[in-house]
C-alpha cells in the first residue's frame, strides 16, 4: 500500500515548519526507498526554505495532491516562501499533525509524516 501511493509519479507537496515559519513547496524529485521501515528520499535546492526549516525540525510532511489541487502545486513550485505565504496564497488548509511539527494539508489524497 505504502508504494502505490507513489504510481504513478507525481508531483508532491512538502511541508515543513520551524518556530512560527511554514512552507510548503512542490516535490517532483521522490522516491519510496523502503518499505518496512516506510522510508522515502527526496531532493530539495540547497537555498530552499523548505530545506532550511527541515533542517532545523528534522520533520516534514508529504502531501499527495489531488488533480483539483494542480494550480497550487504549479504555484508552490514555481515561488519562493521566503518571499510569499504558500498557504495564503494557494487556500490550502493546514492542519495539526499527529507527530510532527509540520502541518498536514487537508485537501490532499494522503499525508505522510516524516
């Protein structure tokens, strides 16, 4: 079950949070990498702030978008959060996750704390 939420590939949303800072960012770049324990691998540019705040929490979530949310991946994808709010921007809804700091996004299929 764990790897066929990733066939076939597709674009991800990634969010990730530190103090009172959160983004989101579009992932085209990830992989299931295990299956028991469930581990993924994916690539972010080294001057992304979705990078620098999981960084500093060690935590994030991968978001599996519907096709109704393409206009928001485009745009999480296509901007910086260091200059605009992604969640403002797109209405995506955040909400509490269960076992990290990052929010889980509720209009996505899956949420997968990492």
């Amino acid at each position: 079950m764990f790897q066929e939420l990733f066939y076939p590939r597709q674009a991800v949303l990634v969010t990730a949070s530190s103090s009172e800072k959160t983004n989101i960012t579009s992932v085209e770049w990830l992989t299931p990498v295990s299956e028991k324990p469930p581990m993924l691998a994916l690539s972010l540019s080294n001057t992304s702030l979705t990078l620098d705040l999981l960084c500093a929490s060690m935590e994030f979530v991968v978001a599996i978008p519907t096709e109704k949310l393409k206009d928001a991946v485009l745009l999480c994808g296509a901007t910086s959060g260091k200059y605009i709010d992604k969640f403002e921007e797109t209405k995506l809804t955040q909400v509490r996750a269960k076992r990290v700091s990052a929010p889980l996004i509720l209009e996505a299929a899956a949420n997968i704390e990492c």
